[in-house]
C-alpha cells in the first residue's frame, strides 16, 4: 500500500498576463498549471536552500546576534536586569494581542 503525503492548498492570486503566460507554457509542456507551479517552486526552494538562505535558522539568528550584540556594545555589561525587560515587553505585547491596552 502506497504511502499518501498529507497536502496543504496555497491559493494564488495572479495577474491575468502572467496567468496567460503560465497557461500557455504549461500547456506547451504537456503538463498542469499546477504541476508546472509545484515542480518550479521545488526548483527555487532547492536553489535558495543551497545559496544558504537555510541559514536562517534559529542556530544562525542567534550567532548573528552574538556578532551585533558584539559589535554594539562590545564586552560592556549593560546595566538593569535583561529578563525583566523581556517580562515587561511581554505583558506589552500580551495585552496587545488581547486588546488590554
């Protein structure tokens, strides 16, 4: 028994000469606007991730900011205690998102 892969819908919304276009290619090729949207999206993916845009992890976002963190203040010890700093811009946010302002 063969194995199903979930699926999720994307919906796009594009410009009628742009979606003229991808028409006539994919037809062109024998294939489905979808299947043609699907396999170029793969190829871009693949791209980015070998150009390092994959670096956009939370391993990479921390040693960017070790790096800023660095460059700004240098080895300063800021004065105040960073977590509640971090408290206080949460409960910001919190009654933000809940309409507690």
């Amino acid at each position: 028994m063969a194995k199903t892969i979930e699926k999720k819908r994307l919906t796009l919304d594009l410009d009628a000469p742009l979606q003229r276009r991808l028409k006539a290619v994919a037809a062109l090729k024998g294939i489905s606007m979808r299947e043609y949207c699907q396999t170029a999206i793969e190829k871009e993916l693949e791209e980015d991730e070998e150009a390092g845009v994959a670096e956009h992890s939370l391993e990479g976002m921390a040693e960017r900011l070790a790096a800023l963190r660095q460059e700004i203040f240098g080895d300063r010890i800021l004065p105040g205690n960073s977590v509640d700093i971090i408290r206080e811009m949460r409960e910001e946010r919190d009654a933000q998102l809940w309409g507690r302002e």
